[in-house]
C-alpha cells in the first residue's frame, strides 16, 4: 500500500487527502445524523408501545363495561319476571290478594273474623303494599299450618306482626290477632 502511495504526485496526494476528509466529514454527518434518528425511533417505539398499552387497557375497560351492561339487562329481565311472577298485578291486585287470603284459610281449615285492609304506597320502590290484619283463632298445629301456607306461597306474602290475645285460656287453642303483607306493582 505504502508503494501505491509513492506512485501519486503531490497534486494527487492533497486531493485524496482531501476526498478522505470529505468522506470522514460525510461520516461523522451521517452519523450525528443517524444517532439523532435511532433516538427518534426509540422514542417513536416507545410512544407506540405505550398506545398499545393504553389502547389495551381501554378495549379490557369496554369489554368490562359490555360486560356490566349485560348483567344490568339480565338484572332487569330478573326484576320484570320477579314483578310478574311474584308480586301481584295491579289491575287484579286487590282481588287476587282477597282470593288468595281467603283460599289460604280455607286449606288450613280455619276461620278468621273481619279482614281489615290498609294500602300503602312506596312510590321510591315501585310497589303499593297491603297489610291484611285479622283474628285468628285456632290450635298450634292449625297456626303452624298457616304459616308454612303463607311461607311456601307462589306469591310474596309476608307475616308483619302477630299479636297474641288469648294464649293459654283453653290448652291447645291460640287467639291472636296477625298481620300480613303483600305488594303489587304500579
């Protein structure tokens, strides 16, 4: 190599050492250059990275969010087959409820004195309420019966109160006065 350089004139020398010059100018360019795009792209591959993160996250939070959605409408379908099932309707509310009473008492073969009824509205929940309060007079057996009837009804009733009148005058034989509860929607 030493040799191929001692075959160039002065002129030949001065202009090589010159386009070496130029091509290490051209190389350290290029490369100043160059490391200020590879910075450029390591921060673009970043930002991506965290929009992918972040896109993630949000198709997770919609999947949850549908997901919520969904047991909400079940939720509602449940109440709406709760109402109808369960609850009685307003249009046939009262007599239903009457009807009902009166089929309990006579399944358990018992009598009951005068029905008094007293409507109440619960316009927060959606329902009206009627609390049935009568006499009942009958032996333990016969109150035990009742209950199990009213708990095991297709229809929610409910026992409010029982108040004992005469308990223990006649062995065997209960006097009180109960309380039940029914709803139907509005």
């Amino acid at each position: 190599m030493k040799e191929l350089v001692n075959t160039l004139n002065f002129k030949e020398k001065r202009m090589l050492a010159v386009l070496c010059g130029l091509v290490g100018v051209a190389l350290v360019f290029f490369f100043f250059i160059g490391l200020r795009e590879r910075i450029a792209y390591f921060n673009l591959v970043g930002n991506l990275q965290a929009n992918e993160k972040s896109s993630d996250e949000l198709k997770a939070s919609k999947e949850a969010q549908a997901a919520e959605w969904s047991r909400w409408e079940a939720s509602l379908k449940d109440m709406a087959e709760l109402k109808r099932a369960y609850f009685y309707d307003e249009r046939h509310g009262i007599a239903e409820i009457r009807l009902d009473l009166e089929q309990l008492f006579q399944e358990i073969g018992v009598t009951s004195s005068q029905i008094n009824y007293e409507y109440s509205d619960l316009t927060q929940e959606g329902f009206k309420k009627i609390n049935m309060s009568f006499y009942f007079s009958g032996s333990y057996l016969s109150l035990k019966k009742f209950l199990d009837s009213v708990e095991r009804f297709q229809k929610f009733l409910f026992v409010e109160k029982i108040d004992f009148q005469n308990a223990g005058h006649q062995p065997g034989w209960l006097e009180l006065k109960m309380t039940l509860a029914a709803y139907y929607g509005s």
